[in-house]
C-alpha cells in the first residue's frame, strides 16, 4: 500500500522531468511514466511521443498482460470458492 502511494506520487503528472535528471531515470522504470507522457506530448504538445516512449508503454502493457495471464492460470481453479 505505501508503495504504491510513493509510486503514485512519483510519477510526473503534474510537473515536468527533464530528461537528464535522476528522477527522468528513475522513471524509466515506472509503466505509468510512459502512459502519461505520451498522453501529454500528444493532447497538450500534439507531437508524437519519441519511438522509445512507446515501445516502453507497449512492453510494460504486453509485460504486465503476461503477468496476469499467468497468474490467473496459476489461481484459476481457485476463483470458484472465492466467489
């Protein structure tokens, strides 16, 4: 819970990260990184997003659509009882 609360928080929304900064580089890690800057390049600077920005918003969505295919494989037989 608190790390999702200091990942929500650093991610750049509201404010700008330049791209030599040690903060830019931490969020190179950070899937929600991509999603906004590439809403923001498109809807406030309408200019395609950089190649890199969305081959990063692409890996980190198949990424993280493997991982839930797979957990859900692994629990699925247990989503009956649950329920």
């Amino acid at each position: 819970s608190m790390l999702s609360l200091i990942w929500w928080f650093a991610t750049p929304i509201f404010y700008l990260v330049e791209k030599n900064s040690m903060i830019y580089q931490a969020n190179l890690i950070n899937p929600l990184f991509y999603i906004i800057t590439t809403a923001r390049e498109i809807i406030i600077y309408n200019r395609a997003p950089e190649p890199f920005i969305i081959l990063g918003m692409l890996l980190f969505s198949l990424l993280s659509l493997l991982i839930g295919l797979f957990i859900f494989q692994k629990l699925e037989n247990k989503f009956a009882e649950k329920l």
